[in-house]
C-alpha cells in the first residue's frame, strides 16, 4: 500500500475496509459495528477538506425498481449516520442508487450477494470542478489513512 503523503488527491473512490460496509438482507439500517468506521471516514472527509456522495448497492433479488429504491434508502440511512456522528450535511453532495447495476461479487451466491450489499463513499475536494473519474478508484484505510489505487 502506498501511504497518503501530504496532499490527498483531488477525487477518489472510498471503499472502507475492503467493502466491509454491508447491509442484511432487505435491510437499509446501518449497523452500531460501523460507528467507528464511519467516525473515522468522517475525521478523514473534514481533515482532507473532502465533499461525499454517497452510493447505494444492491443484490439482484427483487426487481430493478425495487433495488434502486433500497439502494437509495441504504445511501440514505449512511448519510443520516454521518450528519449524527457529526459531519457538516453540506460536504454531502449527493446520493446515487445503483440497484443491482455494479455487482463487486457474484449474485449466484450467498456470500456474494452479501458483498454486493453496500455503500461507496465517492469523494471530491471541495471546489473542485471535476467529476469523480470512475475508471480509477482507490481503496483506503481511514484508520491508516493508507491508499491504494486500483485500475
């Protein structure tokens, strides 16, 4: 892993604790086990002087229109939890259901479809004019605040 230096990039993709932040089954309430995550993602946001859109995911049970409308619940009950934990809800620009569209893991299983519920923290400088660049994305360990770029 290559360590944060001095100057965070200007856009990233978060993914906390190799998409650890996961969801039970037709759920979209976040689990007491990701306070400290979540406290952690928002020191890093203030500290890097980050804005966050928050992204949805769903499995593949239920229909397409379903999924997106839990996805966005899901996106939804994280930013609550955020603005609770004390981050300023203006460094929250947006929120995006993907539904089932952006599978991490393979739907066929139990374990996969446990990986494919979850949220994604797309992060920008504030400022900045540039949208999130979704070819690249980079993984990090707000604890460390490590990072590591994935192609």
């Amino acid at each position: 892993m290559e360590a944060l230096k001095e100057e965070p990039p200007e856009e990233m993709t978060i993914v906390l604790d190799d998409r650890a932040l996961n969801f039970d089954f037709d759920k979209s309430v976040v689990k007491p086990q990701y306070n400290e995550m979540l406290t952690n993602l928002k020191d890093f946001i203030e500290k890097n002087d980050y804005e966050v859109t928050i992204v949805g995911h769903t499995d593949y049970i239920a229909s397409n229109a379903y999924n997106m409308g839990l996805s966005k619940r899901r996106a939804e009950a994280v930013k609550a939890k955020l603005i609770e934990l004390g981050l300023d809800p203006s460094r929250i620009v947006g929120i995006v259901p993907r539904g089932e569209e952006e599978p991490i893991a393979d739907n066929a299983t139990t374990e996969g479809r446990a990986k494919n519920r979850r949220v994604e923290f797309k992060l920008v400088k504030r400022g900045s004019k540039g949208e999130v660049n979704s070819e690249e994305s980079r993984v990090i360990d707000v604890k460390k605040e490590e990072v590591k770029t994935e192609n």
